[in-house]
C-alpha cells in the first residue's frame, strides 16, 4: 500500500507543476500590464503638466503684451514623430461649447495626440482674445536678439508643430492694436 501511494504522489507532481507554471504565468503578463498602464499614466501627467505651462505662457503673453522664455519638455514617453502637439481655432460655436464648455463663435484648443500611448489625447482651452493672431513671418517676427531661435506657427503640422525644446513667446501686437499678435520661436 506504501508503494502505491508513492506512485500517486509522483503522478500529481508534474501536474501541480504544470499549474503552477501557468498561475505564474498570467501573475507576470498582469503584473507587466500593470506596469505598463502605470508608466503611461505617469507620462501622461507629465505631457499634461507641460501642456497646462506652455498654456499659461501663452495666455501670459497675449494678456501682459511681452515676452515669455520657457522650456517645453515633457517625458520623452511617446513617439515624437508620429505626436501631434498643435494649437487649433475653432470657429462655431458647437465645436468650442464641446470643447471648452463655452458658448463662443471662437476659441483655441492646444492638443496634444500621441497615437503609440493609450488614451494619449490631451486638450487644453486656450484663455485667448478671439481674434488674436499666431505669426511666423520673418518681417513680424524679429529674432534680432533671439539667437538661435526659428518663428514657428503653431497652428501648423506642416512646421513641425510644438516640439520639445526652448521656446520664446512674444506679442508684436503693436500698442494701439487691441488683439494678440503672437510670435512663437523654438531654439533650432
């Protein structure tokens, strides 16, 4: 009888081996999900920190009428090339009463959209005059005592957008002009 209860011990060994193997299994796939989710909400915070900075430069710059020097850069957690990171006008009112709760005929949006991050879209409401101006013509956007720096349009994918970098903002609005004209520079 001895005998036989030592064959039915071995017999279960492997089996409760093979179970074990695969409750381990799916603690390490959980786990490494786990901390995936936990990684992106982490560089989720820090895209959205940025976001709300470069938001107060640039609501800074149109109210006050100067200049602004800040640095842009979030966690490099996210494809840079395929992000989008563009300030976009909205021009009816429904599409700004969705999106930034109020009933306005216009109104500015700074998106943020990575495509390879799981719920990697980020907007912000622009605090901005309705007609303010976003330039990048060389004649309006002097960059004498900017070395280094390039005039951008945000509002343009096809410039590259906001990227991470050093960042200049300036209203050139001249003094009798009563909206915004903002020049956006990025350090080449």
């Amino acid at each position: 009888m001895r005998l036989r209860l030592r064959n039915e011990g071995q017999m279960s060994s492997p089996f409760e081996l093979l179970v074990a193997i695969i409750i381990m299994s799916f603690v390490v796939i959980i786990g490494s999900q786990m901390l995936a989710a936990s990684q992106e909400q982490v560089c989720l915070s820090s895209v959205g920190k940025e976001i709300t900075e470069f938001k107060l430069m640039l609501e800074d710059t149109a109210i006050r009428r100067g200049s602004n020097k800040f640095e842009f850069r979030p966690d490099d957690c996210f494809n840079q090339n395929t992000a989008i990171i563009k300030i976009e006008k909205y021009n009816s009112t429904t599409q700004c009463g969705a999106k930034c709760g109020l009933p306005t005929e216009s109104c500015f949006v700074l998106i943020f959209n990575a495509p390879d991050v799981a719920n990697g879209f980020i907007q912000k409401c622009l605090n901005l005059p309705v007609y303010t101006t976003f330039v990048n013509e060389p004649n309006d956007c002097p960059t004498d005592d900017l070395d280094g720096y390039v005039a951008i349009d945000p509002t343009i994918m096809d410039e590259g957008g906001i990227r991470p970098g050093s960042y200049v903002l300036q209203n050139v609005a001249p003094a009798a002009k009563t909206y915004p004209n903002i020049c956006v520079f990025r350090k080449a």
